[in-house]
C-alpha cells in the first residue's frame, strides 16, 4: 500500500471508530435512558447487553484507532452493528427507522472493508506486518547464503574423495595426503574382481 492510501485508510478506520466511540460514552452519560431503550426493544438482561454494548463500542473504537487486532475487532463490531440494525431499526415502514437501519448497514459496510484489507501502514498490525516481512526476507537471504556456502564446502571436499577413486585401489584400508595438510583415512570393502567395486567411503578429518 503506497503512502497515499495509508492515508485514506488510516482516516476511514477514524472515522468509523469515532461513531462508536461517541455512542459508547453517550451510554455512559445516560446509563438508565440506555437501559430503559434496551429493555422497550424487548431484550432480556438489559443492564447485560448495556454492558456489552458499552464495552464493544469503546473497546473496538479504541482498538480500531490504533490498529490493533483490526480484523478481529472489524468481525466483532460488523456482528454487533447488525445485531443492533435488526432488533431496534427494523420497522422499515418508519422513515427514521429505516434511515438508521440504512447507517448500520453502511457502517457495517465500512467495517468489512477494514476485515478485508486491514488496518494500513500506520497502525499496530501494520508494523507488525513490516516486522515480519522484514525477518522473513532477512531469513530467507541468510538461508540462501549458508546453502551456497555448504554447497561450495561440499563440492571442496569431494573433490579429494573423487580423484581417489579413480586411481587403482587394491588395499583394504590405505592413507592418502591431500594437499599440504588434510589426511584422510579410508576403508575400502571390495564387492567384486575387477574391475573394483566399493561399497563405502568412510572420510575422517584431523581437526
């Protein structure tokens, strides 16, 4: 996501936090009127679902503004926007109901988008994500570069091994100098009369 649109979706998930924010401490402001339009709607437990309400909008919202846990917190609140569309805005024969039926709809069209695409650049979970691809690529270079270099050690020191097979070898076990200072030590089953079959190289490296 280029810088351009960290920007737009930073001021999106605001604005979608600021609804719920302000709802929920409307409720605190007015606990008994909050509770006492639960319970006309025909809930049970209104001081329950007071509760609940209260703690999703102003967890959510605060948890959306900084962009912690965004698709999580996105699938909680589109739930809840929906639950509340349906059991307080649902006479659609009322203008005023169906024009808040309509809000939650959209809001929760909003919060989708959020579970979507996630919560941008400039957020929690945006710099999380940084940090992650950041160490993967890391891994991934320092993988890269410890298997060229196994593969160069494995290829230097075959090379002895190999050009010891080609010469004829009639011994059950002999030495042989590398070099100015490697010594290996080989054993040496033959399989058959020629030409020489082996069945195993065993290679011991003096430290």
């Amino acid at each position: 996501m280029n810088k351009q649109y960290a920007f737009v979706a930073t001021f999106g998930r605001l604005l979608i936090a600021a609804i719920f924010l302000i709802s929920g401490l409307g409720k605190i402001a007015n606990p008994q009127m909050t509770q006492g339009y639960i319970a006309s709607a025909g809930l049970p437990f209104p001081f329950l679902a007071y509760l609940i309400a209260i703690a999703i909008e102003l967890g959510g919202g605060v948890l959306l503004v900084i962009g912690l846990r965004t698709r999580i917190v996105g699938i909680v609140m589109a739930i809840f926007t929906v639950a509340a569309a349906l059991s307080f805005h649902h006479n659609l024969a009322d203008p005023n109901q169906m024009a808040h039926f309509l809000k939650n709809i959209a809001i929760t069209g909003g919060l989708l988008q959020v579970v979507a695409f996630g919560a941008g650049s400039f957020s929690i979970d945006g710099r999380r994500t940084t940090s992650r691809d950041g160490l993967s690529v890391s891994s991934i270079a320092t993988s890269a570069k410890a298997s060229g270099l196994a593969r160069r050690e494995s290829r230097r020191c075959l090379r002895p091994c190999l050009r010891l097979q080609r010469r004829p070898i009639t011994g059950v076990a002999q030495r042989a100098r590398l070099g100015s200072s490697n010594v290996i030590q080989l054993r040496l089953w033959a399989m058959s009369t020629p030409p020489p079959r082996f069945s195993g190289i065993w290679m011991i490296w003096p430290a």
